[in-house]
C-alpha cells in the first residue's frame, strides 16, 4: 500500500507530465506546477530535490505510458507483419493519443531539452533507442520466421520507419494538419507490402 508521500508524488508527476510537455523545461515555472497542482512550492520541493528531479519524473512517467502503448501494438496476436501494421495504423492517431500526455514526448522534449537539459536530452535520445529497439526485435523475428525479407538490417529498417513516423509527427504538430500522419501511414504500409513482405 501506497504511503502518503508516495500518493502525493504520484498525483504530482501526474498532473505536471503534460504541462512539461508542452512548455518544455525552461519555460515552465514553479507557479505553472504550483497553480496545476494547487500544492506550495515547498509541498513540491518537499517531494523533489529541484525542478530538472520533477521534469525527468514526469517525462519518464510519459515515456512509461508511449512505451506501454507501442508494446500493446507490437504483442497482437498474427504474424511480424501485423503488429507492424498495427503500430503503424497506431500512428493515424497519435495525436488522440498523445493529447492526454500534452503532445508527443519525444518531439516536444527532444527537441526542447537538446540545449537546455543534459538529463532530459538523454533520456529522450534512450526512449527513441528503445522504441527503434522494440521494432527492430519484431522485424527480426519476421525475418527468422520467413515472413519479410528485410533488404538491410531489422534495427536500420527500424530506425527508418521511426523516422518517418516522427518526421510525420513533427509535420503534423507544426501544421495542425492530421493529414501528414494518415498519408505518411498509407505510404509506409504500401511500402512495407511491396518492399519486404515476402
């Protein structure tokens, strides 16, 4: 069972995952989490050592949560080749689904923390590797199975299809054109029944 302080830090990374997310380290004061949150700053300082602890709290409970979804779409049942369609298709909705989390982490913080959070930075540049990662053990097993005939590498294939996914992100977040994820999906799927489903 939870303590006090345990709940109480929980409800705080919580309720300030989004407001980081959308305002980037540098821009979010203490009186944008104090006011979210309705706790002092000394209840917030009591919890964690400092702002850059708060940050990397809530942006890994964000990660948590991508990385739980991408696993969802990666553990359907079939073969390599549908779970790779079901994350891609995933994608179409992103936006739906990274709304609760105050847009996408990995571009909102990426970005944001390159020059102004060492920390931040990092652990962004690792849940981009642990994605690429993920999709990369689902492409290899494709190809052990005899299912896609992949013309380089599971990991450099995956790193790809990542980077259009985001590269469609970053377009529709710019844009607010939803457009750039539903085309880039379609293009993506055709690509991936032409070029390495066996």
């Amino acid at each position: 069972m939870s303590t006090k302080a345990e709940k109480t830090a929980a409800y705080i990374i919580k309720t300030v995952a989004p407001i980081f997310n959308k305002l980037g380290y540098a821009a979010t004061s203490m009186s944008d989490l104090t006011e979210a949150t309705g706790l002092t700053k000394g209840s917030l300082y009591g919890n964690f050592e400092n702002k850059e602890a708060l940050a990397l709290a809530a942006f890994e409970y964000n990660s948590k949560l991508l990385l739980n979804k991408v696993d969802e779409q990666l553990n359907v049942e079939g073969t390599s080749l549908d779970k790779i369609y079901t994350l891609t298709n995933f994608y179409k909705e992103y936006d739906v689904f990274t709304k609760q989390l105050g847009g996408c982490p990995v571009l909102n913080i990426g970005v944001d923390a390159q020059y102004n959070n060492k920390l931040l930075a990092a652990a962004t540049k690792e849940l981009v590797k642990t994605i690429e990662g993920k999709i990369a053990l689902v492409l290899e097993k494709g190809t052990h199975n005899n299912e896609l005939s992949i013309p380089v590498t599971p990991l450099q294939f995956a790193k790809q299809l990542y980077t259009m996914l985001q590269g469609a992100i970053a377009m529709a977040t710019i844009t607010q054109d939803k457009k750039y994820l539903v085309n880039t999906v379609a293009y993506l799927n055709l690509l991936i029944s032409k070029e390495i489903k066996k």
